[in-house]
DNA sequence: TTAGATGCAAAAGATTTGCATTATG
DNA sequence: CATAATGCAAATCTTTTGCATCTAA
C-alpha cells in the first residue's frame, strides 16, 4: 500500500483502508463483496466507510471503478500496465489481458473531433474453464 | 417499429410499446428519461411498465442495455453497423463512432483462451462542444 | 489536541415483485 | 373472451448524506 500518498495531505492510515486494500488486492469486487471478505477476517467495516474509501483511492488513482456487471459498481487496483477485460457469463470471472489500441485511437481521431480522456474495452463471453 | 416481432408468439403491440419505441429512438436514455420524455407528450407510462417492456426489447434484441454512465442503466436501439461510444464527461452527450476491431480480436485470441462471444468499447473525453 | 476518519441511521435513487385490473388479438 | 400487458404499491438493492463519536498524527 501505498503509504506516501497518504502521509501528505493531512490524510491518514488507518486500519480500515489497510483492510479495503488488502482485500482489493485480490480481484475486482463490489461493495458487498469486500464487505463479506474482510467480515470472514473479522475486520468489519462499515458500508459507508467502504464507499467512502473507495471513492478516496479513486481519486488518488490507486483503483478504478467500472459497471460493466450491472447495476453494482466493481472496483479493482490500478495496474500500469494498461489492459482490459475478459468477463465470463457463466461464472462471473474477470480476467485481465493487455491489448494495444493505439490503432483504435487513431481510428477515433480520424472520424470525429472527440477529445478523448480515456476509455474502457470489455469482452464478454466463455473463460476456458466454462466452455 | 418491428411489428412482425411482436405479432408472433402471442406478443401484442400496445400503444405503451409503441411510445416507448418512439422514445428511443432518439438517443441513448435511461429509465426516468423516457418516462420524462413520454409524460411530455401526454403519453404517461407507469416505471415499471418501462423497465418490463426494455427488458422484452432487449430479449427480442430490439435494443441494447449499457451501464457506462454510472449506477443507471441507458438504452439504445439496436443498429446493424456495428459501432461504440464517443461518452462526453462534460454535458453527457453520447456520439456513436464506427470502428474496425478485428486486430483487438485477433489480439485476444493470441493472448488468451477465452471464448469472446461480445464486446464493449467506449471512450470518454470531450465533445466538440465542450471542449 | 484536532481535524480527518468512522459508524450508525436514515434518505435517496434504481430496479424488481406481487397482484388486481385492463385491453389486445 | 382468454391471457398478455399494465399500473400501483411495496419491497429490495445500491449508493449517499448528516451527524455524533473516535482516533491517527
């Protein structure tokens, strides 16, 4: 974890965002799903403080947040390695893969006056382990 | 509107589905949205009766479901050309860009087993506008 | 010590469910 | 006229807000 970040700033290390990412580390999840992790540690910690921290590490670029499951927002740790999504319909299981879209954003540049930020690129089908 | 869709298997074409076809055909909308859009022309259509008829357009693939905004679902109708969005951060706007991504295909084959049954891809940045 | 962080309760927003009523085919 | 579709109320689920209390620095 990334103790710099919070050392200045006034912000400060607490036990509960050592937890909220300790359980990030390992895959992307919800709100409700860290919350069951860290209860099975016996390291409950309030919704609310979860929301609240997530939205904190956001903003710190340390997570990112997608809704590419629905309804319910899934965090996962920012990686350098930019890369995507390989998302399973049977199973749920996220895995990740590097892609190069250079080509893409050129395409995008070509055919609109769009300024883009960023973008995100899932893939949805069979993980090997459900076909 | 596809009548011939909803003509077979005992479906019925009610004036609730065709306002909510009109609807969307003008751009990507949530829920509340095309409730606010329809009570403007005097066409009231209770929530509930909204998401029942988005989710028996989306089985009929009639529309597609995306959750890039956030927490609320947009739908938009179904079009043949494939294509992805151009999502301003500033005014919302959501500006379709067709796209050739056959290499980010190839990519995930080489690198990966999954199975790729569909994809989504979006950018996020500025429009024209509010640039 | 003190401002930032947490927990609890309650509110707000999105979506779903159950059931009686309506209206298409 | 049979049953698919609708509307309304209430439930459920996710996220946000307010405020008193706690605690890291």
């Amino acid at each position: 974890m990334n103790k710099k970040l919070l050392s200045q700033n006034g912000h400060r290390l607490t036990k509960q965002r050592c937890s909220i990412f300790e359980a990030l580390d390992l895959h992307p999840q919800s709100v409700a799903e860290i919350k069951d992790v860290l209860e099975k540690k016996e390291e409950t910690v309030d919704k609310t403080t979860i929301y609240r921290t997530l939205e904190y590490f956001s903003q710190l670029n340390l997570i990112n947040k997608t809704h590419f499951n629905g309804v319910t927002a899934q965090y996962e740790l920012a990686s350098p390695d930019h890369h995507h999504h390989l998302i399973c319909n049977n199973c749920g299981s996220v895995e990740d893969v590097p892609l190069n879209e250079k080509l893409l954003l050129a395409q995008v540049k070509r055919k609109s006056n769009f300024e883009v930020k960023n973008h995100s690129l899932e893939f949805f089908g069979l993980c090997p382990n459900c076909q």
